[in-house]
C-alpha cells in the first residue's frame, strides 16, 4: 500500500525546552509531505494526548519533536504499543543518544575518540580546581539530557565553572564539564545508512549556542567542508559512532576537531531539526536532494 493512502501525523511542538525549534520543524515539514500529495496532519502533542492518535485514524507518524519525550524513547515506546511506526530511531537508541554522558561511555567503550569528561550529579560537592586539574581551561558545561545547546556555557575561569554548573543543573541532574576542543566545528547527517557531507559550523560568537542555531543570520555553514579524504576519514568514524548506538533511518552527528586536527565525537541528534537554519537539508542538497525529497526520505524510512 502506498504511503500516500495512509493518514501520517507531523508529532511535533511538545513541552520540551526545544519547542519553539520543533514548531518550525513541524510547519516545515508537514507543508513538504502536503506538496507531494500525502494526506497529512501536523500535530502538536502539547495540545493533543498521543494515546488518541489511533482514535484519529492516524497510521503513521512523522516524529520532528525536539528533546524530551519525543527524543528520549517514551514516544517511540508509545508508538510501538499502538502499533504506529514512525521515523527515526527506535526505544533504545533515542533513550541512549539523549544522554550524552551515556552515549560517550558507549562510544569510549569501544575505542571511539570523544572529549574527556568529569560527570557532576545534583547535590554532588564540586571541586572546581580538581576538575580544572584534570581538564584544563576553557571547558564546556552542559546539560547531559538537553539539546539545541540549552543550559550551555562556555567556562574560562575556575570563578565561572560553579554558576555554570548550577545553570545546566536547572536542566538535568546529570552535568557533564568537557574539555575543549580547539579545532573546527562539523555537523554529519546520516540518512538510511549513508553518512552524508559534513558541514562545518562556523558560529556567530564563541560556540554554537541557542542564538547562533537558531536565531543569528551570521552564523555560516560550509558544505561540503572537508576533501575527499577527510571526509572520508570522518564518514568511518560517524559510521561506526552511529552504529554503536542503534541509530536507524536519519540521525545528524556533531564532531569537533582537537588542537592536532583529530575528530572527535560529541554528540547524536537523533530527531534533527528541519528549518530554514537546519544543516540536515543544506547537507543533503550538496547530494542534490531537495527539501520536499529529503522529508520523504525519512518517511520511506519509517518502520
């Protein structure tokens, strides 16, 4: 049966601290599955319970929910109890990849080059100058379960590193201080297998924050950035990374270089955004994939 005979559902909005993200996501990607002819509807599981999605008749869900529920394996589990398949990673790999404390263990555990790290849990004494000790300044402070870089901050003096810390506490209960990394900034999306051009990242201001995602016009994105064997050498490498962890259908994959110009692995994105700023669709356009094409991509991927 055709996929366009089914009902599909843009999930997307949500309570996560990446709403406003996945509101234009959401618009963007249901006006593309529209122009080509699917019957669908967006949905914003804020205003709308998902348990009532069959009672809609939907038989198929598009997932663009950014963070939280829709990133971290409980939707995806609701989804598989009702029978609905849907986009994107299953139970598990969500689950994991939300977590970046956990996703680096994996990725460490098996030999995979990532930022050393000193994991701090809520109502844990700091000790600013061990850390420090260990890693060095500047460092990131960042929230272990939040994307779109809400609760990061960038920290050059041991007087900044606590405030930091309580900052990404109000996140999550789990805060990961890393080293930093000197080198260039790459986003490389993964679509059905296929790890596609890497974009490099060049932010308006210090690191790719919330303004500069989102919100700054100067923040530049260079794609294709690397040559053949470059790109090469950071395709095994986002290959193997996005195996470890159970990835299927599309994921995006952050990598940063050190002070030598290695690659080194920081984080999945397992649900990535699919705006006017995104670098999924500039990186699948250098393989001359349009927008509309790419959205009904990920939906072919459903399972």
């Amino acid at each position: 049966m055709s996929l366009k005979n089914e009902k599909i559902a843009v999930l997307f909005g949500g309570v996560s601290a990446e709403r406003e993200v996945s509101l234009n996501s959401g618009a963007a990607v249901t006006e593309a599955l529209q122009s080509l002819g699917y019957n669908v509807e967006g949905i914003d599981t804020k205003t709308f319970p998902i348990e009532k999605l069959k009672e809609k008749g939907i038989q198929r869900v598009f997932n663009i929910l950014h963070g939280g529920i829709g990133e971290n394996g409980v939707l995806q589990g609701a989804l598989e109890q009702m029978g609905i398949p849907y986009t994107g990673c299953g139970v598990m790999a969500s689950a994991i990849t939300l977590d970046k404390f956990r996703t680096k263990l994996l990725w460490k555990a098996v030999g995979l080059p990532t930022a050393e790290m000193v994991v701090v849990q809520r109502g844990q004494a700091v000790d600013s100058a061990q850390i420090i000790a260990k890693l060095g300044l500047p460092v990131f402070v960042k929230p272990s379960s939040e994307g779109s870089s809400v609760g990061v901050t960038k920290v050059k003096s041991e007087e900044q590193l606590l405030p930091a810390i309580e900052e990404a506490l109000k996140f999550d209960s789990i805060v990961l201080v890393e080293e930093f990394l000197a080198g260039a900034e790459y986003s490389v999306p993964v679509l059905d297998g296929e790890v596609l051009p890497a974009v490099q990242v060049i932010p308006d201001g210090e690191f790719y924050d919330y303004h500069a995602k989102y919100v700054s016009d100067n923040t530049q994105y260079v794609c294709p950035a690397l040559n053949d064997e470059r790109q090469a050498e950071v395709a095994k490498l986002v290959k193997q990374a996005y195996d470890v962890v159970g990835c299927r259908g599309w994921s995006r994959i952050d990598v940063m270089e050190n002070a030598k110009g290695e690659f080194n692995l920081v984080e999945v994105n397992t649900c990535p955004g699919m705006t006017s700023h995104s670098i999924f669709p500039k990186s699948a356009a250098t393989k001359g994939i349009s927008f509309p094409q790419l959205v009904e991509k990920v939906l072919e991927l459903s399972a």
